[in-house]
C-alpha cells in the first residue's frame, strides 16, 4: 500500500470541492462550467484545442436543407453563415441589371455602385432586346465590369452595329456575380508570357 502524504490528501480535497462546479453529468448529457448539460457535451465557457478535433459521420446536404457556413473573423470568434438569408451576408451573389434606353445600343459607363475595396465584381453574361444593323458586318456583343473611382462599372456595346430603328428603346441586361473579399481569397494577377506565340501553359498550377 502507497504512503498518503499530506500533500496527496491536500489535492484529494482540492478536487472534490472544485469538480462539482467544473464537470457534472446528468441523464442526458456531460457539462463541463454547468450543472445541467442540454446535449451530450455542453462546454460553458470559452475552449482551446490544441491538437485538432474529430467530427462525426455528417449526413450529406438534401435539397430542402438550409446551408450554413461557419466563417471565422479576424478575432477568432466563429459565426454562423446562412447564405439562405436573402438579406444577410453570402459568399456571393447574383445582381441583374437591366439597363433601359441608353444610347443606340451603347452602354459607355453605368456605375454599380459596389464598392471595389470590399467586392470583386464579374459580368458573367449580358443580352439586348432589340433588332440591330448589321449592314456593314457581323458584330458580336462586348461587355465587361471595370473599376473607376473605387467603385465597379459596367460596359456594353455591339461595335459596328446600332439599332435596326433608332427610335426604338433598347434594353440590355447584364448579369454580375459578385464575390466579398472577406469571404473569398485573392491570388492576385498572372502574368504570361506568350513570346510571340498562340498557345501556352502554365508553369505551375496556382491551386490544385
């Protein structure tokens, strides 16, 4: 049989007046900072893991269920992301604009508004609604989202080409995906060099 020392009795009390209020187990669950866990393990209080953490089996996502996203902000703290939230924050988002009555079929400068230190904003595809003269060749359309001022604008144009009626009121609609970059990461620009060339590859993939 071991020796007690005093100091071995001294911890043994120490641990019975202080677990109680730290670690408790009910018929549901384990709590650790409370007495009356709400699920198998409830941790009151803030936590540290040091080593990495193990998740569970997680059932795929159906078509009815809601994502969410867990984002961690700059002060460590985890919040949840509801991306079905039409008014909440997203991980980007799809902007319609319809541009009613420019000039021909000319769109020179239509500004967003978006703001380009927060946002990157793509023109992913675009429409006109009206008939054009094509007499002098065939045009394709040409459209493209620029920053100017520290916002994002949008062009769009059929070069060569005008209203087959000039008195007609055209509409172009121009479709934007719009990325934050706080929920998004920037690499930055590629520069390649095609030495008089018209084909290349990549030296390197920039993610894989």
């Amino acid at each position: 049989m071991k020796n007690i020392t005093l100091s071995n009795v001294f911890l043994i009390i120490l641990t019975c007046i202080f677990t109680p209020a730290l670690f408790a187990q009910d018929g549901t669950g384990v709590g650790i900072g409370t007495t009356t866990p709400r699920l198998k393990l409830e941790v009151a209080g803030d936590a540290r893991i040091s080593q990495g953490a193990s998740i569970g089996i997680i059932d795929n996502l159906e078509n009815d269920d809601t994502s969410t996203f867990l984002i961690q902000e700059d002060s460590d703290k985890i919040k949840a992301l509801d991306v079905s939230n039409p008014t909440g924050a997203a991980l980007g988002y799809i902007q319609v604009y319809d541009i009613v009555n420019p000039n021909e079929d000319w769109v020179l400068d239509f500004d967003t508004g978006v703001s380009a230190t927060d946002f990157v904003l793509n023109a992913i595809s675009a429409s006109y609604n009206r008939e054009l003269d094509i007499s002098n060749g065939y045009t394709i359309p040409y459209y493209s989202a620029f920053i100017k001022n520290g916002t994002w604008h949008i062009t769009a144009d059929f070069p060569d080409a005008n209203n087959l009626d000039a008195n007609q009121i055209g509409t172009w609609t121009v479709t934007t995906l719009i990325y934050s970059k706080d929920l998004s990461k920037q690499f930055g620009q590629i520069i390649i060099p095609m030495n008089n060339n018209s084909s290349s590859a990549a030296t390197t993939p920039f993610i894989d």
